[in-house]
C-alpha cells in the first residue's frame, strides 16, 4: 500500500494531480481543498495517500492534511460511499464544516454537495454523527520542512491532536535526552513527556 508520496508536480486539475517520485508519474485524484493548496507544476510537494485496490483497479487518493485523509476514510466505512463520492463530499464542504453538519444532523447542508442526495446525507449521519470529533484541528499542510527532526516532531503530535504550544516542550526534551535516536523512539518519548508519564 502506497501511504505518502512526496515529488514534483508534473500537472494538476481540481480533481487530481500527477507527482514525479523519482521518475515514477503517479496519478493521484485529490478533493479541490487539496488542489486549491498544491504548489504549482514543478513545485516540491507532499501528500498523504490512500491507495485503493478492487479487482480491476488500483487509484490512489492523496490529501494535503491528515484531517482531510481522516474524514476521507470515515467516509467510504459508510455502505455506499465509494472514493469518487468520498473525494467528491470533501471538494464540496470543507472538513470542519463537514464535521458540524455531521455533528448536528443538518441533512440540507450535505444535500447541497453535489452527488449526495437525502438518503445518503441521513445514511451519513446515521452512521458517523456520534464518530465525529468534537474539535477539528487545525493543521498546516504538509510540507518538506527544513527544520530536521524537531518540525517533523511537531508537526506528528500536531497531528495527533495537541497544540503546538503544549508539544514544544516535551519535544525539546525528548531531543536533549536522546537527539540522535530513531524518530518513532523521539516520538514516543515526546508523547510520554507531554502525557505527564
């Protein structure tokens, strides 16, 4: 399974981007959230993917957050969402937006996303409003950072839902104790710093 790409843009659309990696074209389909954010033809760029398979095709569908990503795969766990709907839902709400409508079973708001029709918003509802976090993080998109391991820190505990503010800390005491071990070591040690363990 293909989780992340980063490369060059060869060309973009609104639904979809084509990245070199190392000589490799991927096309990757992408919600107009993400297209809005890429970088220009020849711009270095990062995206979150999720690679889908079935019998006669494998796609890949990339994201520039991991709330975008997130909310993407909820999405196609509900019977009858497929990815191209999935994608098409997020090109039409933005995540946060999504997630209030979700959250207060506000079935117009999702009817007025083109391709989702009554019985889908209320399927939708019915099986995500009680999965819907109560606070969307507001993350950057990914970007090659040039900040080394402390950023890419950062920005993972960002990810996981606590602010920076707090993560700064417990990162640059993770970095003191033991700055040259693996990421996933330094990560784990961060998150038990800023748990208070």
């Amino acid at each position: 399974m293909i989780a992340h790409l980063r490369g060059r843009i060869l060309r973009k659309g609104p639904q979809e981007a084509v990245l070199d990696v190392g000589g490799v074209g991927y096309r990757v389909s992408i919600p107009v959230s993400t297209f809005y954010r890429l970088g220009e033809p020849g711009a270095e760029v990062e995206l979150r993917t999720y690679t889908h398979v079935r019998e006669d095709t494998l796609a890949l569908y990339g994201f520039l957050t991991g709330a975008e990503q997130d909310m993407f795969e909820r999405l196609i766990s509900v019977g009858g969402v497929g990815p191209r709907l999935a994608v098409n839902i997020l090109s039409g709400i933005e995540v946060p937006d999504l997630v209030s409508a979700l959250r207060t079973s506000d079935v117009s708001r999702l009817t007025r996303v083109p391709g989702v029709g009554k019985k889908t918003a209320e399927r939708l509802i019915v099986e995500l409003k009680d999965k819907m976090p109560v606070v969307v993080a507001d993350e950057a998109p990914t970007a090659p950072t040039a900040g080394g391991p402390k950023e890419d820190l950062l920005s993972a505990l960002v990810n996981l839902g606590y602010s920076r503010g707090e993560v700064e800390r417990g990162v640059d005491r993770a970095l003191r104790e033991d700055g040259s071990g693996r990421f996933e070591d330094l990560l784990r040690r961060a998150l038990q710093i800023v748990a208070g363990r």
